[in-house]
C-alpha cells in the first residue's frame, strides 16, 4: 500500500520503541490507541471503542482493516460511527470463545460467546467486506448467522512464503516429522477425533 502512494496508519495498543521503528521503516505511521486485549470489562472496551471513534474522526482514513476478535469487534463499529467510507475485517480464526471445551460447558463461558455473537453479528454487519482464511470458518460464521454470504471471501491461509520455504522430498529413513504450532488441547482433541489411531496421533 505504501508502495502504491498510500498513507497508512498502523493501530496497536502496545508498541516499544523497536517496533514503533519498525513500522516507520516499512513507511507507515504507528498510532497508539487504548485496548485490553483480554480484558472482559464491557465498560473498558465501550470506552476504548469511543476513544477509537473520535481518533478514526480526527484522522480521516479512507478505508479500515481490522483483524483478531477484539479489533475486529471495536475497530469495525468504531469505523461504523465514525463514517469511515470502506471498512474490512479479516477473521484469522474461531478463537478461545466458539472451540468446544472438554466435557460441560460452563455457564460464564456460554454467556461469553453469546454476547461476543452479538457484538461479531453487530461489527460484521457494518463491515463491507469480511476476509476468512479458511472454509470451516465461514460455514461456522454463516451458520451462527453472524455473518452475510455477500460479505465473504476466502483469503485463505497466510503467513508462509514459497518462494523462501520451498517443499522438499520428505525424509522417510529415519521418520522425521516438525510441529509448528501453539500448544493447545483443543488442537490435540481435532488431531485424535480425525485420525484412526488417537492414541498414536495425539501429541
């Protein structure tokens, strides 16, 4: 974008020096702005998103992106009210609130996501366009009617370039295998019920 002759704002609620200068140097102008990113303080966030607000009026963009659950919710209606013309999301995955916990559901967690399927249904509606990086996300979207069909569109997966990681013949003697990946128990429990061994699959 920045190659294109775009300015562009880069919002984060915890930049250091470092990365602040690391953001200038790709040519874009970091701006700090408040959220807890794992906060549940509905008073906090509505605030935030009013401060939000009155920063996207003062600077006047033409178009918002935003992505993870919280930007993605705050950002889009903070864009929404302040009349930013073009507003996207980008949703990079379900998150701790829509994957299925290991035995009974507790209540708090039920009325978690219900309320952030509220707030998802309100920001995505103001959305022009939502970005999914896979299909299982929009069928649970659509399903969850948190999302219009006519705002979808599949990005799909990010974050690895071909041209520095090429594939290579796998190594078979002796069987050598790499994780990349965060240490879940909800990934574990995917890798068990999809596979025909579980004993043997799960990590």
């Amino acid at each position: 974008m920045v190659r294109r002759g775009k300015e562009v704002f880069a919002f984060a609620p915890d930049y250091d020096k470092a990365t602040r200068a690391a953001v200038r140097a790709l040519g874009a102008e970091p701006v700090d702005y408040s959220l807890s990113r794992t906060g549940m303080n509905p008073v906090r966030d509505a605030l935030d998103m009013i401060r939000l607000t009155l920063l996207l009026r003062r600077l006047k963009p033409d178009i918002t992106l935003s992505y993870a659950i919280k930007p993605v919710i705050y950002g889009t209606l903070a864009a929404w009210l302040a009349r930013v013309p073009r507003r996207f999301a980008m949703i990079e995955g379900l998150g701790y609130v829509f994957t299925p916990p290991e035995g009974a559901e507790p209540m708090k967690r039920r009325a978690l996501r219900f309320g952030v399927g509220i707030l998802y249904a309100a920001a995505l509606w103001s959305a022009n366009l939502v970005f999914f990086l896979n299909k299982d996300d929009i069928d649970e979207f659509l399903k969850k009617r948190l999302v219009s069909s006519a705002k979808v569109f599949l990005l799909g997966g990010i974050g690895v370039d071909l041209d520095e990681w090429k594939p290579a013949p796998p190594v078979t003697k002796p069987v050598t295998f790499l994780l990349a990946a965060r240490l879940l128990r909800e990934r574990d429990r995917r890798v068990c019920q999809s596979g025909a061994n579980c004993q043997a699959e799960a990590p």
